[in-house]
C-alpha cells in the first residue's frame, strides 16, 4: 500500500543545533510531498511541498526539504532550531491532489 | 476570510452517545476533508468530498462513522453510539479545485468517556 513513514516520533534539540526530520515514501511513479508543521494548540500549516523540478525545496521559517528518489525520501532540514520550532511535523504525500495521506508525526521538542 | 471552521472545539461525552462535529470549509473551496488524530495512528484520512459529493470514505473505521455535506459550506461527521477509542482530534479541511495546498480547521478534540 502506498503510505509515508516517520521513523523519529520525537526529537529533543538544543537552540542553534541543526535539524533533520526523516521521511520515507512507498509510492511509485510520479508523487507529490508536503511537510506540514502544527505548532501547540494551533492547527495544520503547510511548511513546503515537492511536485518537480528542483528536488530541494525551501519553505517558510528557514526550513527545507530534499527530494531523493533514489532513496524514496524526503527529509526536512533547518541549520539553527529555535525554541520557536518547538512543534509536531508531519510529513505527507499523494498523487496529485486528491487523495494525501500523512505520516504519524515528529515532535520536536527545542530547549532553549 | 475566516479560515476553515470547526464547532465545538472540545467535546466530552459518554459512551453510546451520538456525536456530531461541524465543519464550514473555506468559501469556494471544492474539496473538504476529515482527519482524525491520534497519538498511536497520528493523522488518518476518514473521508473526503468533491463538490459536496463524497469520494473516498475508505478511511472511515466503520459503520458507527458517517458524514454529509449537504452543501457547500457545510459538512458534519456523526459518531453514533460513540465509544472510548472514538476519543481522538477530528480535523476539517479544505482545498479549492486545481490548487495543491489544503486548509486546515483548529481541530475539535472529543473525548468518549
């Protein structure tokens, strides 16, 4: 079946230490990917997406992402945590828009 | 605008209760889906609709989950009897026809006792 699959559920980072979030997929052929982070008590925002073109995408707040298709992965990365970044993330993917389906999340804990 | 809406934002109730959770999508917007969240399955699709027309309910646990959407700004998701593993983060989102990014509500946290 196709699905996504975060292997780190939570993640403790000292400020200014560098981040990288893993994200694994098992579609074949053409797919879309999305990290979307949910800061406390607020809900989903969307942080970056990959469709084509240039595998490593930027996005909002420093944060970027790297499209492997040899690996199936798609691992978000930020050089410098801030405390700011304290958050759940998630990682998703489909094809096309329809149908996308999410990965069970990282927290990510930053410790001033 | 407003953003997707979702109501109540907390729920409490007891078991073999009937549950129902609202949504209003994004004006315009095409596309509403229902998530639901927890800490052992994290964000699960339950189903989506098109033009209010459902399309997938593949994700929809069983028989006790239903969900309408008898227009284009309005949607619910009824639990009926609800039960103790029902207690999880329902979220409501939208996306409009041809655009990738979807919306997301605040969330309504029910809680089946």
């Amino acid at each position: 079946a196709q699905s996504v699959s975060q292997h780190n559920h939570h993640v403790i980072l000292s400020e200014a230490a560098s981040l990288e979030l893993g994200c694994n997929y098992s579609y074949g052929g053409t797919v879309n990917l999305f990290w979307y982070v949910q800061y406390p008590g607020q809900h989903l925002q969307l942080l970056l997406k990959y469709f084509s073109g240039d595998p490593l995408v930027k996005g909002i707040k420093g944060f970027e992402a790297e499209f492997i298709k040899s690996k199936f992965s798609f691992n978000l990365r930020k050089p410098s945590v801030q405390w700011s970044d304290t958050a759940e993330y998630f990682c998703a993917g489909g094809r096309g828009y329809q149908k996308v389906t999410f990965g069970t999340g990282t927290k990510l804990q930053v410790i001033p | 605008d407003a953003g997707v809406i979702q109501s109540p934002r907390h729920e409490v109730t007891e078991m073999g209760q009937e549950v129902t959770l609202r949504c209003k999508p994004i004006s315009g917007h095409d596309y509403l889906f229902w998530y639901r969240q927890t800490m052992m399955r994290g964000l699960e699709l339950l189903i989506y609709f098109n033009n209010n027309v459902p399309i997938d309910d593949s994700g929809m646990p069983e028989d006790r989950f239903s969900a309408k959407m008898p227009n284009a700004s309005f949607s619910t998701l009824k639990i009926q009897p609800s039960e103790p593993r029902d207690s999880a983060v329902y979220f409501c989102a939208s996306r409009a026809q041809g655009t990738d990014t979807q919306y997301f509500g605040p969330g309504t946290r029910l809680t089946v006792l």
